[in-house]
C-alpha cells in the first residue's frame, strides 16, 4: 500500500502519469491517487443537511452526523463536508 497522499500530491501523482509510457504506469499509485481525489470531491459536492431541529436552525451533517448551524455552517465542522441550505 502507497504511503498516504494528499490532494495536491495526488494531482501531481495524476500528472506524471499522464505523461508516462503506458507500460511505466505503477496501477497501485495510479489507484491511490484517483482514491484521494474522488474523495476530495466528494466533500465538495453540497449534500442538504438532515434532522432539522428548532425551526431549520440546527441540523446534522449527512456525513458525519455532527451538529451544524444554518447561520454559521456552509461546512460541517468536523469532517468538511459542504453544506446545502438551499430548501431548508
């Protein structure tokens, strides 16, 4: 197992690849790379808040379930995940 990579080293990671000859591509560097980067983007991708409690002000995150707040949040506090108050 690759050691851990971060956002912008699993970019980087992604961009030497592509530059690579197809039978240099190490798969596993190559899957861990897309694995960090599909899971950036997820956080990325406003989910609606769930459990709305006194009058839609305090919610839970979809994520985590953590307590989060339609004044102050557009992300959840503990585990980033963005937040969409668009119906609520």
């Amino acid at each position: 197992m690759p050691t851990e990579l971060t956002i912008e080293a699993a970019m980087i990671e992604l961009n030497r690849l592509k530059t690579t000859e197809r039978m240099d591509i190490d798969r596993e560097r190559l899957t861990a790379a897309i694995d960090v980067l599909k899971d950036a983007a997820r956080f990325r991708i406003e989910r609606k808040p769930i459990n709305p409690t006194y009058g839609n002000i305090k919610c839970d995150c979809p994520n985590c379930f953590s307590s989060v707040y339609y004044a102050t949040d557009l992300f959840c506090r503990k585990c980033g995940q963005a937040l969409d108050w668009s119906s609520l």
